[in-house]
C-alpha cells in the first residue's frame, strides 16, 4: 500500500485546523497535571511525612495529589469536548471527497451514480472518523505524560533516568519498526474482508441461476476459501501483534523492574526511599496507562485509519473507466464456462450400472406435488398432476404472485416438494447430480444475469464449443441481432450496468437456445421486452424439439403453447385455449383484460 496519500491527508488536516489542535494541546497539559506531580507528591507525603513520623504532613502532600487529579480530570473533559473540534471536519471532508469523486466518476462514465459504493464507503468514513479521534487523543496524552513523567523523574533524582528512559526508547523503537509490518497486515484483512463480501454479495445476487446451473458445490468451495483467506491474514496480523506486546513489557513493565532491582545502588547513592517510591508512582501510574493506551491506539486504531482513509482515497480518486471484474463489489467476476460444465460422460473406470441416471428425453411428470415455503402456511402448490409429452410447449398463466416462479422452480428441480415427486425423462429430478442436471434442462430467470466480459463469453456460458455460426443462428432466432450490432460484436465487451432489463433478457434468451437442453423453463423471461420482440423469443423456442415452459408476463403466451396451466391458488386448470375459454372463469377473465392488438407477431 502506498501510504504517502494517507499521511499527505492527514498532515493536511493538522496544518489546516492548527488552531484547534493548538487549544486541544493546552487542555491536555492540564489533563497531565496528575502525572506531572503524582510522584513529586509520594515523595513529598513519604519523605517529609510518614517517614518523619508526621502522619498529617504526610496526609497533606496525598490531600494535594487528590486535587492534582481532580484538576487532571477537569482537562479530560475539557480535552475529550475539544477532539469534536478536530474529529468532525476530518469526517466532514472524507466524507465529501466519497460523494465528489463517486459521483464526479458516474458522470464521466454516464452511468447512474453508484449509491452502493457511496454506502459502504461512508462506513469506512465513520470508522475512519472513530480511528481518527482515538488516535489524536492517545498520541497527544501519550506525548504530553511522558514529558511530564521525565520532568517528574529528572526533579526526584537525575539518576532514576537511567532505568525509565532506555528501556522506553527500546519499547517504542521495536513497536514503531513493526508498524509498517502491521499495517500491510491490516490492509491484507481489509481486502480479504471485502474479497469476503464481493463473492457473497455475487452469490446472493445470482442465487437463482447458480441452483440453476448447479454450481452450488462450485460457489460454497470459492466461499469457503475466501473465508479461509480472510480467518489466515486475520491470524497473521494477531502474530505480529505480538510486538505491540512486547513494545509494552520493555517501555512499561521493565522500568519497574530496573528501578526495584537497582533500589539499594540509589539509596547508597543517597536517593531517598520516597523518591523511589515516587519514581514506581510516576512509571506505574503515568507511563504504563499512557504507553499502553499510544500502543493500543496506534497499534489498532491507527492502522484501520491509515488502511481506512487509504482505502478511500482509492476508491474515491480512481481513474473513471470499466471497474475491475472484482473492484466492485456485486459486480460478478466473469466465470469460466468450466466452473458449471461437468463432462458429458462418467469416467471410463465407473461402471455402467454405477453410473447417475440420465433423463431420456424432455418429458415432465408432477404426481401430488405439494410446496408450500412454510409449514404454518397454505402451500402454493397443493397435490398437483401434471404430465407433458417431450416436446410440448406449456403456458403457466394466473395472477400475479399466486405460484407460477415456485411451479417452475420445481418443475427445473430448484425446489423440492414436501411430498409427491417431480420427473424429467422418467428420473426423479432431485436425483440428477448437478452436473447432468444443468445439461438436461435450462431455467432463465426474470431476472437476467449477465457478467462483465465479453459478450462471445456471455452468450456462449452454457455451451462454450458454440461456433460462430452456432452464435449467430441462435441470435438471428432469439432476434438479438441489433444489440449485438449496437455492442460491436461478439468480441464487445460487456459492462452489466450499461444495458437495460430487456438487453440483459435477450443475452440471457440466446445463452439459453443454445445448449441442445431437453427442458426449457422461461421464468417471465422476457417481461422486460415488447410484446413482438417477446413473441419472437418464445418462437424460436417453440421451435425446437425440447419442452417448453413458459411462465407467462402476458396472457398472449398463452395462444401460442400447445397447453395451458391456469393457477388459482393451489386449484390448477390444465388444458388447450380453445378448452378453458369454454370452463374456466378465471381464464376468461385473463382473457378479456389482454389487449390483442399489443401482440401483434410481426411478418
């Protein structure tokens, strides 16, 4: 990580609110006052009191020490109103360096402002913000109380200088050296954080057709190892840590231990036993709390500052062009078409009678399906029969959210029923492993998902030996022939963010009619398209000798399948268009809200 923008930053913001970070400054001198005189006033109350058998004397100088830190935690208070004076500027500016650059960016690539990134990055502000603050008032306490303890020391006896200064000075020198170490450390568990949260997010956002394509085990083992990766550089840094620790025993601890064990050369030097007693005062009372307190903040919060504000620099001041595949998070890594594509065969050394069966052609068959998504309530789909030749063209019409995604979920295998049985070719669809699954059928979403790459890489996903005359048959069908104009061809490359619902729809429509699958499920896959360019789609589809089920966005799908299922709640009417214009209300009804001039196919 290059930290020379952090630190121009941050030295920016003390150069430019020097005033504040001035009167910050003077607040804390009154804040170490306890630390300036905690151990002048032991020795004073031991020396000149109880040592002297004078208890009161001796009570007097501790009376004096209790006001000192009366006094010393007026100015923490004082101090602690002040940091808001430094802190909320430094938020204020980071936080308007985000919103600049992210929506200076959006303009530049004419895109919509991405109010995501916005989002997380405002969050990594408010750590920042946090880090910031604890940071300046750790290191400003931690400066002003060491000067105060070796004023304090160097006033007892010059002597007790030689056990508190070296070991100090070994402690920050080794802690200091390891902080460059640490910091890469720390920016290794951000990335992985985030390398954490981009695959998850991707995951999440194309769950459907990783089921789909069955990629489950695919997706769960890139998962996991970014989980992996992120818990290593975790247990990295918790390594490396571990100097912060020893910085602390040298600087804190080891005074202590000089200072006893050196206790009879200082009294034969003629160092009073209340000196002594002052100067473990001054050491366990001052410097310990303070070193501890710099170690901690500059060890911890320090470097998710330097990380943070880097982090935001470089998200905030990057270069306007097409995001990196794993720069953005939710923006999928273009996958390689190995990752869902197992072999067409079993290995040769398998058995034949071993061997997962394999569906003999696209014929469905429901028998009491029942689904419901939870056991306290109604199923969506209640004992349902269905069966359907190979090559049968089925609409699935019915009101808006009565069941028809869920109906096609299981019928691709998605979902599994809480009882009756779902075949594909004569196999139970559940039993298909995922590998012949994604060959035997193909399910497109409303939902379109396509990855940044090209559009050769999107369109031929799931049938990546696909030839250029194999492309351009299947886009001439599909009618995807001007966006694949518009784009520049199949070398194009291909930003998700830049094509709208219906354009995303048709890459997703040609993929699909490419592979030879024997099932087809359109998932309101084109209610993003017109009703020609839809009609089209659905034709081309029909044309070819796998089974096809249509989900239908509009009523017209339903004049052009050979079947038609109307679902009304867990009823379901199955049957031809001329049959159910004839016994079904509820079709009629459908019917007679279509416009039939909007359908129109044209020559």
């Amino acid at each position: 990580m290059n930290a020379a923008g952090p630190r121009r930053l941050l030295r920016s913001t003390v150069r430019t609110r020097r005033r504040e970070f001035e009167r910050l400054t003077g607040w804390s001198l009154v804040q170490a006052v306890p630390a300036l005189l905690s151990g002048w006033l032991v020795a004073r109350a031991v020396d000149d009191g109880f040592l002297a058998d004078r208890t009161v004397v001796g009570f007097g100088w501790l009376g004096l020490l209790a006001c000192a830190v009366l006094i010393g935690a007026w100015g923490t208070r004082q101090a602690t109103l002040r940091l808001s004076e430094v802190v909320e500027p430094f938020r204020d500016e980071l936080a308007a360096l985000v919103t600049t650059g992210t929506l200076r960016g959006s303009a530049r690539l004419e895109r919509p402002a991405d109010t995501a990134g916005v989002a997380r990055l405002t969050e990594q502000v408010e750590v920042a913000r946090e880090s910031y603050g604890a940071v300046v008032m750790f290191a400003q306490t931690f400066a002003v109380t060491v000067v105060s303890v070796l004023l304090g020391l160097a006033a007892l006896d010059p002597a007790l200088l030689l056990f508190v200064m070296p070991p100090l000075a070994a402690g920050l020198a080794v802690f200091l050296l390891a902080l460059r170490a640490l910091a890469a450390r720390q920016r290794a568990v951000v990335l992985a954080d985030e390398a954490v949260t981009e695959h998850v997010s991707t995951a999440v956002g194309g769950l459907r057709d990783v089921t789909a394509c069955g990629a489950e085990g695919v997706v769960r083992g890139r998962t996991g190892a970014r989980i992996e990766a992120a818990a290593a550089a975790s247990r990295a840094l918790a390594r490396l840590a571990a100097l912060r620790t020893l910085a602390l025993a040298l600087g804190g601890w080891l005074p202590v231990v000089l200072i006893l064990a050196g206790a009879p050369w200082l009294i034969r030097g003629g160092v009073t036993a209340g000196a002594i007693l002052g100067a473990l005062t001054y050491v366990s009372q001052g410097l310990q709390p303070a070193l501890q307190g710099f170690v901690t903040a500059v060890g911890g919060s320090g470097l998710w500052l330097l990380v943070t504000v880097g982090r935001i620099l470089e998200t905030a001041t990057a270069a306007p062009t097409r995001a990196p595949e794993t720069a953005t998070v939710g923006r999928a890594r273009r996958p390689r078409p190995e990752d869902h594509v197992v072999p067409s065969h079993p290995p040769d050394d398998q058995p034949a009678a071993d061997r997962p069966p394999a569906p003999h052609d696209g014929g469905i068959e429901l028998c009491g399906v029942t689904f419901g998504y939870a056991r306290s309530a109604d199923p969506v789909v209640r004992k349902l029969d269905l069966t359907l030749a190979p090559g049968t063209h089925l609409a699935v019409v019915g009101p808006s959210g009565v069941g028809k995604s869920t109906l096609a979920s299981l019928i691709a295998g998605v979902l599994e029923p809480q009882a009756g049985r779902v075949r594909l070719g004569g196999v139970p669809v559940r039993s298909l492993e995922p590998g012949r699954l994604s060959r035997s059928r193909v399910l497109i979403p409303q939902e379109a998902y396509v990855f940044s790459g090209t559009l050769r890489e999107n369109l031929a996903y799931l049938h990546p030996t696909a030839t250029p005359y194999d492309l351009d048959t299947a886009v001439d069908a599909i009618g995807a022939g001007p966006l694949t104009e518009r784009l520049g061809g199949y070398d194009a490359s291909v930003d998700p963010a830049l094509l709208s619902a219906g354009e995303r729809q048709l890459i997703a429509l040609v993929r699909a009619w490419l592979p030879a699958a024997s099932l087809v499920v359109l998932d309101e896959a084109t209610c993003h398209l017109d009703p020609a360019a839809e009609a089209v789609a659905e034709q081309a589809f029909a044309a070819r000798p796998a089974t096809l089920v249509v989900c239908a966005h509009r009523i017209s799908s339903a004049l052009r399948a050979d079947l038609v299922l109307v679902m009304d709640g867990p009823r379901c009417r199955v049957g031809t268009h001329d049959r159910l214009l004839t016994d079904c209300a509820l079709y009629r009804d459908l019917i007679g809200h279509w416009d039939h001039s909007a359908t129109k196919t044209p020559p």
